[in-house]
C-alpha cells in the first residue's frame, strides 16, 4: 500500500505534527513500508494460537493474601492532635 503526499499531509495534521514538504516523500515511504509489513502479518494464519501475556514461559510469584501486621490504628490515633470516629481533623487550607 502506498500513501499519497495529501494522504501523509492529512495523518500529519491528525497527529498535530508540522511536516515540511521536503520531508514529506520520505515519511510516505516509511508509513507505506510500515503499512505493507501488518499487511504481511495480517496474513498469518493465527488460528489454534493461544494468546500470551509474555513470550517467555514463566509464572507470577505472587505471594499468600495473609495479614502480617497488628492494627496499630488506636496507638497512631492517640498521637494525632485530634481525632473524631476514627479520622484524623486537619486544619482548613483552602477557602
């Protein structure tokens, strides 16, 4: 598939990118070999492939979903300057 100078223009001014003329034949080759090679991977036939979420074999190390730590919160409460149901009060900042 090969783009036309308006078709590379037109993708320029989508894109918000200033493309001079000069550079324009050079940017419609490059979009038009990039365009040719999905085309070519578009062909594949992928049936009977299963998605992956990597290339490499691997599995998530995940860890167990377990508590480690104590509620902590009435002893981080008693030093706050003031507290009320459980929250911190901070002073206004914006009015």
């Amino acid at each position: 598939m090969s783009l036309a100078p308006d078709e590379v223009r037109n993708i320029a001014h989508l894109a918000r990118l200033a493309i001079g003329d000069e550079d324009v034949p050079a940017h419609a080759d490059n979009l038009s070999r990039i365009l040719e090679l999905v085309d070519q991977m578009q062909q594949v036939d992928t049936k009977g492939v299963e998605p992956m979420a990597h290339p490499l074999e691997g599995g998530q190390r995940l860890r167990p979903d377990e508590v480690i730590e104590e509620d902590q919160r009435e002893a981080f409460q008693k030093l706050a300057p003031q507290t009320e149901v459980g929250l911190y009060l901070v002073p206004k900042v914006i009015e």
